[in-house]
C-alpha cells in the first residue's frame, strides 16, 4: 500500500500498485475487517479516483469495483458515502466515458448483490439496504444519465444505456417505491422538445418493467400505450428506435394490455405502419409482432384467436419487409427477423388461419425453388434466405399435418436436399424443415429415409456444430415418433453415432440430455428390433445415473439445471424402454438392471421432495410401467417403503391427471404383491 500513499508522485507507480492491488484485492479479507486497515485501503484508492490521470483513475475504478464485489458487508457508512461522492461526480463529469461506466457498473454490482441477497433470505448474509440509503441521490444521477447521448452515438454500450439497465436494477430493489419518481421523469420529459430527454424518458419506462407490483405496472401500460404510439412517429429517429424497443420489452411479459380488443385495432395499425421505417426501428418492431404472437396463442379448444383478423395483413407486411433494398443495412438483419417473426406467427396461429396457411405453403416453397437459381433477387444472400424461408417453413408444415400431398411432400424434400447439395454443406434450418415435414407427412415420408438419411448421418456426426447436431438429434426422434416400427430399418445407421456421441467426452453435456431422450423414443418405437442395443443403452444409462447422483451442483445454477434435467432425461428414457421391452415381449435384457432402476428412482425420492408435479408423475408412472410389465417377479421392489411413499404423495396432487397415474400404479402394486397379476412370461 506504500506505493498508493498521498506522498508518491510518480504516476506509473501507482498505476502499477493499482494493477497489483486489483489482482489480489479478493485475499484481503482480513485487512477489511480491521477498521483502520480497511480505512487505509479506502483512502488510498479513493484518492486515486481523483487523479488527474485518465488512467489512474480507470485503475481506481476497477480497484473499487473489486471491493464492492468481494467486500459488501464492510462498505458501510463512511465508506459508502466516501464510494458515492467519488462515484457520482465521476458519472457527471468525467471526460472519460470509460471510466464513468465503471463508476457506473459499480452501483449495478451492489444491486447483483442486494437483488441475490434478497432472493436467498439468508441470515447470515443479510441485505445491507446500501441502495435504500442511497436511491434518492443515485436516482437523480441516473435519470440525468439517461440523456446522455449523441445524434451520432450507435454504440451498444454507453451512459445512457449503463445508467437505464443500472435503474432497472435499483427498482427490483426498491419495488413500488420507484414508480412515483419514473412517473414524474416521464411527465416532465416526455414532451420535451429535446429529442434526448424524449428518449431518456423512454428508457426509464423500461427500465421499471421489473420492479414495481405486476398490477402497478400493468396500469402505467395502460395509460402510457397511446403516447408510445405517437412516439412511433417522433421526428427523430433515435425516439422512434428506442418507442418500438420499448413496446418490445413491454410485450416481453405484458403483452395482454395490448391484446385488449379496445386497443389491438390500433396498435396492430401502428406497428404494421412503424414496420417500413428505417431498419433498426422495423426491426424492433419485429420483436414486438413476435411477441404478440405467441401472448395471442388462443386455447386448442379456440378455432380464432385475438390476431386472427389481422393475420394475413401482418404476414403480408413480413414477407415484403423481409426483402427491402435495406434489410441488411444498419448494422440489423431485417430478413432474419421480419422472416422469423413471419414463422413466429405461423407457429401460434388459430385453425382459422389454415386458408392463408395453404397459400404460405406454396408462397414459401416457389421462393425456395428461386433461391436455388442463378441471379437470386437478394445477389450474394441465397444461403442466408434458404436458412430463413425454412425456419418459416417447419411451422408450416407441422400446421399443414396430414394435408401435404404425396407430390408435394416429394418436391419439398428434393429441394432441400438440392441446397444441401449446392451448399455441400447441411445446415440446421434444412433440417428443421425436414422434421416440420416428417411430422407433417408421418409414416408417409418413409420412402424419402433413403434420399435423406446420409445427410442426417452426416449432420449426427458433426458434434463441433452443436446447433446442427442438436437439431439432427431432435429430428431422429421426430423419425422415431413418425415412422413408429418402420424406422428400425434405419436402426444400425443411426445408433452407432449416438452412442458414439454420447461416449464422447468432449461432447457438450445438453447434447447428450437429448440424445438420451431420443434413444427411449427409438427403443419404444422399434420393440423387438432394438434389443440388439438395449444392454449398451441400459448400461450409458445406468452410469448417467450414477453421474446424476454424484454430481454436486453447489451454488452454480447452471449445474442445478443439467442436474435435474439429467434426471428427468433418464426416467423418460427408462419409461420409453420399458414400453418397447413390454411390445417386444423379451425382458431378458432389462431383467438384470430392474434392482439398479429401482434404486435411482428412491434417490430421487429421497427427503422433501424437492420436484416438479410432472416429474414425479413420470417416476410413478414408470414404477406403475414396471410392475405391469412384470408382475410379482417385482414384487419385493414394489414392497419397498419409498414406493407407497411417492404414489401417495402424487395421488394427494390436485391435477386429475396425476392422481389417475397413483390409482392407475397402485391397482398394479396390489395385484402384483398379491400375486394375481400374469405375464407374457
């Protein structure tokens, strides 16, 4: 700390006592917990943030950063008063933009903290209220940030867009306390007739989505949608960007307020109109088209939905957007969006919409067949618009299912496999539109496997492309689910690459969470055919689920998520098996891993259970598959305590369909234990 102190003029040393200090700030741990070393610390950073150095005061900076980071519970007070003077003229006035976003980013890391502190309740990690204590100030400075942009400013990351995300944090602490002050910023500022207090109004609108009540939220919605509208025709460009981005990021999570039928004529008219406006505001207005269409996804029981009149008007918009002289320009790609957006809407859409459907199903395969020709309308994009137009196209086939003629299904699959061919290359949006057509066409595409599965083979095995092997992997039980029986034929092309894939150890873990999937969906397809594979399946199995139960995901939440997917992954598998062993009648194979079965499901039954009503659901019913299959060769499994235990616990759930899975395996356990149940055996 010698090299930090007041009476040390040479600059590069203390940049480089900065550079140290950040390194090995996280060791200090002891010295912040002595009052006067931690003062000492404070002091000499503190002091460095007032350098007349651009980069001493970076250093500074980052160094502070650190602290509030891996010291929150010693900031208090002094100190935290002391880190928002220096912070908060650093934000105002520093000609160094850089410097000012980590002056920035330091109130956003003591959000991070409170937000997860608050969320974990945990008493010995309490929320210190630093940002209760200081709202009103930092407010103030925020909103006074949000204004800070330039006509010319298109960088992603800058002081405006710092200080709206560091507001959205502040008022997920702070909940409904916020919305009075927003509410008053937006009022004085929305008029004005600067286009920057405009916009930063805009983004304080935003900014607040997350924080106050869901009722509070949906009532400034609803008073506010007819001025965003009008923002949607602001003079300048910059307010009618940040107007449609805004209406994005509302439709996110509360896209029903402009579902109502009170407002849908108008904001479908407003947004249809703001689609031909320059790239960058289209393309947000694509986003929010996506997500009203999904929010307006009406019930199975539903013919019409709250979209259905506007429908084909809105496709119609799309599909010329998605070609404009500009869609590539300004940095966006307006075809990708405009086109999924186009798929988006196809996708959610009622059973009224199946005429439009018929004319987009031939709309997008003649466009397709252009895309294969010399001289494309979009010069050097034919591949891009071959990836888009079959992202549309696998939702319209699966809408068209069971009404796609044997000519058509032919000529479809002949050209995507002529891209595949004039690529040479397979790309993933080719092999979605296969799966929309095998789903479409079903056992139907059978006589398509012979063209089509070296291509799929070829896709399988290109693990470095986990996209494409992924949705090569969805696509095999797409196959298994369409062909049923008829895809054994296909059985000794496809299984030796997914148990390769899964022996893999380099292979991404999600990967294989699907390929397990996919191997009960093959097994319960297949019967008798599969048990070739069945032992090595059964075996990659039962060590999955060893790897399951030893794993121990700690505090990383993506180690929580594979974790618990994992398991779900291995009873779908087991329940799909267990069915394909039951219509091959030959268990000989499972016979030996039925204790090991067993077993993992007690694991997973253990304690408080700490699972999802659907999982439990498939765990019982499989215990269910297994005493049906068979009987009382099971009879001292079925007797174990764990097993009464969970077929309990799901028969107690509300969900009608639940409880009919814990009757349905508890008549099984009583006729097996009571050894009236007989087998194929």
């Amino acid at each position: 700390m010698s090299n930090l102190m007041p009476q040390v003029e040479r600059e590069e040393v203390k940049v480089a006592a900065l550079v140290a200090l950040i390194d090995c700030i996280k060791f200090c741990d002891k010295n912040f917990k002595i009052e006067h070393e931690k003062d000492t610390i404070m002091t000499c950073v503190l002091s460095c943030c007032g350098s007349s150095s651009e980069e001493m005061r970076m250093k500074a900076m980052q160094c502070l950063l650190e602290v509030v980071r891996y010291f929150y519970d010693y900031i208090s007070g002094k100190t935290l008063e002391n880190i928002g003077v220096i912070t908060f003229n650093d934000i105002r006035m520093d000609t160094a933009e850089e410097v000012a976003l980590v002056a920035l980013e330091i109130w956003c890391s003591i959000c991070d903290e409170e937000i997860e502190r608050l969320k974990a309740a945990d008493a010995a990690k309490p929320c210190r209220d630093y940002i209760r204590t200081a709202y009103p100030g930092l407010l103030a400075l925020l909103f006074e940030s949000l204004k800070r942009k330039s006509e010319n400013d298109e960088n992603d990351w800058n002081i405006s867009v710092a200080a709206a995300c560091c507001l959205s944090l502040v008022a997920q602490i702070i909940k409904d306390t916020i919305a009075d002050s927003v509410l008053y910023f937006i009022s004085t500022n929305i008029g004005s007739a600067e286009w920057k207090a405009r916009e930063a109004a805009l983004l304080s609108f935003v900014s607040i989505l997350k924080g106050p009540q869901r009722a509070t939220i949906l009532n400034i919605i609803s008073q506010a949608i007819n001025t965003l509208l009008a923002l949607l025709k602001d003079p300048n460009v910059h307010v009618r960007e940040t107007a449609a981005w805004t209406l994005s990021k509302i439709t996110e999570s509360n896209a029903e307020v402009f579902l109502d039928p009170n407002v849908l004529p108008n904001i479908t008219e407003s947004l249809l109109e703001s689609l031909k406006d320059s790239p960058r505001v289209s393309n947000q207005i694509c986003f929010v088209l996506h997500n009203l269409a999904e929010a307006a996804k009406p019930p199975e029981e539903n013919t019409s939905g709250p979209l259905s009149i506007y429908f084909k008007n809105i496709l119609d918009a799309l599909w010329m957007n998605s070609f404009r002289a500009d869609a590539f320009a300004d940095g966006v790609n307006l075809a990708n969006s405009s086109l999924a957006t186009f798929a988006n809407m196809i996708q959610f859409s009622a059973a009224d919409a199946h005429t439009t459907l018929i004319q987009v199903f031939q709309l997008l395969g003649d466009e397709f067949a252009r895309t294969l020709q010399p001289g494309y309308r979009v010069p050097d994009k034919a591949s891009e618009y071959q990836g888009y137009l079959c992202s549309a196209m696998q939702p319209t086939f699966v809408k068209l299912s069971g009404r796609i003629t044997a000519e058509d299904l032919g000529n479809l699959v002949e050209l995507v496999l002529a891209s595949f061919k004039q690529r040479v290359a397979v790309y993933d949006e080719g092999v979605l539109a296969m799966s929309g057509l095998i789903m479409a066409s079903g056992r139907f595409f059978q006589p398509h496997m012979e063209k089509f599965g070296p291509y799929l083979v070829y896709a399988l095995k290109n693990t470095e492309d986990v996209t494409l092997c992924r949705v090569a992997v969805g696509c095999v039980g797409d196959i298994a689910r369409a062909l049923e029986e008829l895809v054994a034929g296909y059985l000794n092309q496809i299984m030796p690459v997914l148990m390769e894939i899964l022996r893999n150890t380099e292979t991404d873990r999600e990967l294989k969470l699907i390929i397990i999937t996919t191997l009960g969906d093959l097994g319960m397809a297949t019967g008798g055919a599969f048990l070739p594979y069945l032992h090595d399946v059964l075996e990659m199995l039962k060590s999955a689920a060893q790897l399951s139960v030893e794993l121990k995901a700690n505090d990383d939440p993506d180690l929580v998520w594979y974790v618990q997917r994992l398991k779900e992954s291995i009873i779908d598998a087991y329940v799909s098996l267990v069915y394909g062993v039951k219509v091959a009648q030959d268990t000989a194979i499972m016979d030996f891993y039925l204790p090991d079965i067993f077993k993992f499901i007690e694991y997973l039954c253990e304690g408080e259970l700490d699972i999802s009503q659907e999982f439990l659901k498939n765990i019982v019913g499989l215990i269910g598959d297994m005493g049906d299959l068979y009987g009382n060769r099971v009879k001292e499994l079925l007797m174990q305590p764990f097993v009464k235990r969970v077929v309990g616990i799901l028969d107690k759930a509300t969900n009608r369909e639940c409880k009919h899975v814990a009757a349905w395996t508890s008549n099984i356990i009583k006729k097996a234990i009571a050894c009236l149940h007989n087998t194929f055996l």
